[in-house]
C-alpha cells in the first residue's frame, strides 16, 4: 500500500498542503535530534557570521548580518540565529543550544542521517505518486522554534524564496521530530490558496557588487487572519507545502521546543529554476537527484 494514498493526493491538490502521520519512528525522531545535537556542541562560527534569521522583509535586510554567509549557504551547513541570544560583545547570551533558528542550507547533502530520510523510500514513494518524474533536492533545513523565543515566521509562499517557471514545481516536506502544536508554534495554513496562482513578493538576488545581496521585489499581500487553520503534527509526521499554498507559525512562547527537519524538491523536468533565486546549485553541490538507483 502506498503511503501516500489517493485521499492524500487530492486532499494536497484541494488544500496545498496534506499531514501524513508516521513517515518516521519516535525512535529516528530522536536520533536526528541526537546528530544535531552534536552537531551544535561542535559548532564554530566566526563573530561576523553570527547570523539573525527572519523572512520579514524589513528584519532581513536590517539583520542578515554577513549576507555573503546567507548567500552562500545553499552547498553548506551554516548556523542562523534568534534575536537577541548575543550580548553586546557576540558572546552568547543563553545556552548555545537554546540560541539557534535554524540549521541550513544543505544537510541533505553532508550529514548520513538527514541524507537517509531525504532519499528514504517513503519520501521517494511520495514523489512518485504524486507524479515526478525527475526530482532534485534544492535545500534542507533544521529548525529549532526555540522555547520562549522560537520567531514568528509572518505568512508567505514558498515560492516567494523558491522561484520557478512554471510556478508550483516545489514542494516541501515538513517533519516534526517532537509533537508540533497551537502551544509551541505549529504551522498555519490558509486552505486552497496556492490555486491563486499569484506570487506578489519575492526575495531576489540584487545585481552583482550592490548592498544588500539580496532584496525583496513585490509586496506580500494582506491576509485575513481568519482564514488560517492550525496544523497540528505528531511527532515522525510530516507536511506536504505546495510552494504557492500561504502559510504561518506564531512565536514560541511555551516552554517546549517545536524541532524539525523540512527540505524541498522540485521537478525539474521541463522546469527553470529563476537565476534570480538567492539559492543557486553550485559546482561543489548540483541539486541531486531524489531517486535513487
């Protein structure tokens, strides 16, 4: 039996976004959050790359920090941060492991475990239900929603960031390793909105030798706030996101963490992604394929 069944399909069609339980064990929930953590405990980043992460426009181009190190992160594994978790000498102001947004761009690539789940035969069965012929893998990302200061992350599309011609080519894969709830931040959908086939912002590169690297072309639209729905994930689940399906999490105001592993594939069969996307494949790190042999 397909994991993904055929309910599933036209719930994602219908809605942008479908919840599948089960796609990973407790127990492979917790070894990730094992590998990260000591991925954490060996961290050395450079003061000037001490990074804040937010995809509010005027927040990123205020706090990007070294924007080169933002840049050039989609072939490497580089470390984001909260707001507020420096003092005024760059020393951290809280525990390292509780100072952290999010781990990115390319986890799928260089760390054994999170490489598994990626091309694990679930995900690949997913892709080939839903019909792709030739999915690359073209980021991935460890997300903390950090206990009493996770960030809100404001309504947007994925596409804002993930551009491709034609539109809805990428989709994201959303898995919480603990329970995701309204408590500590979960995701927000507003259903049936990727059919709009409208994308009215987006994070490009500037030209090059200009400052910033990157900046924001079109407006994010006014949403009624009404029109949201939680989604409540157990833990080892995982979220279809269609790329045009608008979506939001609240701050993490609770005393427990919301900690996950999403990544996004895109077909890339007779699809261009848009030279203007501030993630470019390199030489060092093509998108790779999600199939393998």
């Amino acid at each position: 039996m397909d994991f993904l069944t055929d309910r599933d399909v036209q719930k994602y069609m219908e809605d942008g976004y479908v919840v599948l339980d089960g796609l990973l064990t407790p127990p492979e929930c917790d070894q990730l959050r094992q590998r990260m953590s000591e991925v954490v405990d060996n961290m050395d980043v450079p003061a000037h790359c001490r990074t804040t992460f937010s995809t509010d426009q005027d927040e990123q181009l205020k706090t990007q920090g070294n924007a080169d190190y933002f840049i050039t992160s989609g072939d490497k594994v580089r470390f984001f941060f909260e707001k507020g978790v420096f003092d005024d000498k760059g020393e951290f102001a809280v525990p390292k492991h509780r100072s952290l947004n999010k781990i990115g761009h390319a986890l799928h690539a260089y760390e054994p475990l999170y490489r598994k789940v990626t091309h694990s035969a679930k995900v690949q069965g997913i892709a080939r239900k839903l019909g792709l012929v030739h999915p690359v893998i073209v980021q991935s990302m460890y997300i903390f929603k950090q206990p009493g200061i996770g960030g809100e992350v404001t309504p947007h599309q994925d596409a804002t960031f993930l551009y491709t011609e034609p539109l809805g080519r990428v989709m994201g894969l959303w898995i919480a390793l603990e329970d995701a709830t309204v408590n500590n931040g979960c995701l927000w959908f507003i259903p049936g909105s990727h059919k709009t086939g409208d994308v009215t912002r987006r994070m490009v590169r500037t030209p090059e030798g200009t400052y910033p690297l990157t900046g924001f072309v079109g407006k994010e639209q006014d949403y009624d706030d009404n029109k949201f729905v939680p989604v409540e994930v157990q833990k080892g689940g995982v979220v279809l996101i269609h790329s045009q399906v608008v979506h939001r999490s609240a701050e993490n105001v609770s005393e427990d963490s919301r900690h996950v592993y999403t990544f996004h594939v895109m077909e890339s069969r007779d699809t261009q992604w848009s030279p203007e996307n501030w993630l470019q494949p390199s030489e060092e790190l093509p998108f790779p394929p999600l199939y393998t042999k």
